[in-house]
C-alpha cells in the first residue's frame, strides 16, 4: 500500500514514518514543503522509502496525490485549529484512505459532516482524531466502562515529560485556547470555562501529583454524544514544571483581560526558550482517564486507567492510532467507508504492543469512594 506521509519528518509524521518504514506491506513516501528535508529523512530510514515535496496549501493537491498514486494519506501538519479540509478535499479527490492526528475540536467534530460525502463517493475511509485524542482516550473509556449500566462522568488528564521534544505547531494549537471561553458539559448542561487558566491538583499512579489545567479538545463535544446520560466530561493538561503551568495560566488571564489577543503568536517564543526549564523535570510522562457510573451489578463505580512514558517516550503515544490504523489498511482489513472521527475505531488492547515497544506501563485500578482522594474533583 502507497503511503504518503504529509509532514513525514516532522515531530510527529518522523515517528510514524520510522515505524512504518519497518512494515513490508506499505510502500513508504515521506511529504513534505522542503524536498531536501523529506529525501535526506527518508533515506535515513533506508529500504525504498522516498520523499517527496508536498505542499498542503497548493491549490494542485489532489493532482498532484493523484500523480502519486498513493493509496492512503497520513496528515500529521498542524496545528488543526483553524485549519480546513482543502487536504481531506484533495484525498478525496484522488481516491484515497486518510487519516489526521488532529486535535482541533472544530475540525474533528466537523469533520464527518463535512467530508462523509466525498469520501463514500470515492469509497474510501476517512479519519480524524487518530491520536491521545479521541482515539486512545475513548479506547480507555470504553474498556473502563464496558459492562456499565450507566456512566456519569469521564475526566481526562495528560501530563506531558518536561524533557520530551516539543514541537511548535503543537504548541500554538496549545496556545489558541489559552483564556478562550471552552464550552464544557458539566452537571448535564453547558458552561463556559476559560482554557488553562485556574489549574487543579490531579494524582497519577506512577507520577507525582501535577496541577492540570482545562484544554480544549474534541473529547469535551464528542464525549456527551457517544455516552448516552453522562453528565460530565473535562480534559485536562498538567505540565511538570508548576512555573510554565502558572505561565500558561497568566497568560491566560492576560487574554481575558484584553491585553493578549492572540498567544499562539507566542509560539515560537515560547519554543526557543522551553528547554530553559528542562532541568527542572525529568523524562516521565502519562496520562490518566478516570469514569464514574453505575457497574452491572447497579453499585456506584470509579474506575482509572494510567499510562507512565519514561526516557521521553510520551510523544509516540499520539501517534499509536495511525500506525494501528495504516496497519490494518495495509492487512486489508476493512475501515468503515466514509469521513469519522476516530472515537471506537480501536480497542484498548489493541495498544498494548505498541506500549511494550516503548517500555510503557499502564495501571487499571478500582478507585470505589477514594476517588476524590487522588485529587480529581467529583463530577
């Protein structure tokens, strides 16, 4: 299977492209605006992987794509938010499977509605989301929960390494909710909150405790749909280093105030001098997706499941779901046709080899009344 790669050597498309340049049954093309970049990575993975020069703004795409003769699309150039669909457009156009790892919430919730028609047209599959979010993160909810006559409230938290590599389109995605109002279901209605600002303590099993702070992510609008009667849904981020969580927080404010209007300006800023407080963390990161309901049985259950990345691993994760999914493309395994988010495309365990590659450990733990004990405010 032809696979293009857009954005093949940067913080993102590299992982996935190093791990699917080991797979005999995909023909491996490395995208992207600067030729010289994309052949000299791609001849660093060897084999027959190639590059190739991809520019996602030309209005040429889909010929182009065409010319290739790809047969699936990865998407991994962010940031998402504020982005359109020109590059699922051009997919469709030339009659290929896509797959993104966007975490816009416009983008992901808008997505199916948007491009299904094309996509079934072109009989071919199209998915956004395949990444921590909503991919990972609802294949823990569903496992969490399975069973469960009812489930009240899902909270979610990533906690990042301070030491892993940090890219700058990730970070003005970051930065272009940082004291936005984020709409958020909370006691079955919803509210207004400001993102990353008023940053709550929240307890990891293999972690120290870090103060996470709202983001704003498809999980928040795609939850409340997909789990019938669920009252609450938050998303959390927790930097290690409490200085740069109280940084985002400030700005924050700044923005709610009228005195920073765009802080995803900020950006490149920001990225140049991150690694300043490098040694102040470590190389451990994780995540954590805690749910309330009622079990089978009809008793009130709190349940969580936490994944721990050492030696800055952390950034594979987002980039599990598409390999997975490629995969199994590239088996011939069948992907329902037409344009979905990637909420319920992949099961847990189906994750779990590609946590043991990175030596990855991951706690499934029975919280009961405790839960607010482990610092995750009661939904």
């Amino acid at each position: 299977m032809k696979t293009l790669v857009l954005g093949g050597y940067g913080n993102f498309g590299a992982r996935i492209s190093r791990a699917l340049a080991q797979d005999a049954g995909i023909e491996l093309w490395v995208g992207g605006r600067d030729l010289e970049r994309a052949t000299a990575f791609a001849q660093s993975l060897g084999g027959s992987v190639r590059g190739v020069r991809v520019d996602a703004q030309s209005p040429d795409l889909a010929q182009g794509l065409g010319f290739l003769g790809v047969d699936l699309v990865i998407h991994t150039a962010g940031p998402f938010q504020g982005q359109d669909y020109r590059v699922p457009q051009a997919v469709a156009a030339a009659g290929a499977h896509y797959i993104d790892l966007a975490d816009g919430r416009r983008f992901v919730c808008d997505f199916p509605a948007a491009m299904d028609a094309a996509f079934r047209r072109a009989g071919r599959t199209a998915v956004t989301g395949a990444s921590t979010v909503p991919a990972l993160s609802s294949a823990a909810v569903d496992h969490l929960a399975a069973g469960w006559q009812r489930l009240r409230s899902i909270d979610i938290c990533i906690a990042p390494a301070q030491g892993a590599p940090r890219g700058e389109a990730t970070l003005a995605g970051v930065l272009a909710y940082c004291g936005a109002p984020i709409r958020v279901w909370h006691d079955g209605r919803w509210t207004e909150q400001p993102g990353w600002a008023h940053p709550a303590k929240v307890q990891f099993a293999r972690m120290k405790p870090r103060r996470g702070a709202l983001c704003d992510i498809p999980d928040l609008e795609l939850f409340p749909a997909r789990y019938a009667g669920v009252q609450s849904v938050m998303f959390r981020a927790a930097l290690e280093v409490g200085l740069t969580q109280h940084a985002f927080a400030f700005l924050a404010f700044l923005r709610r105030a009228g005195l920073l209007r765009a802080p995803q300006k900020l950006a490149p800023l920001l990225h140049a001098t991150g690694g300043v407080f490098d040694a102040f963390g470590t190389a451990l990161g994780g995540m954590v997706v805690r749910v309330e309901g009622i079990d089978a049985h009809g008793a009130v259950a709190r349940r969580a499941w936490h994944i721990a990345a050492d030696d800055n691993h952390g950034p594979e994760i987002p980039c599990m779901a598409a390999i997975l999914l490629a995969r199994r493309l590239a088996r011939g395994d069948a992907l329902p046709e037409g344009a979905h988010a990637c909420a319920g495309l992949l099961t847990l365990p189906e994750f779990d080899p590609e946590f043991a590659r990175w030596g990855m450990v991951t706690d499934v733990i029975d919280e009961g009344d405790s839960a607010a004990g482990h610092g995750t405010p009661a939904l």
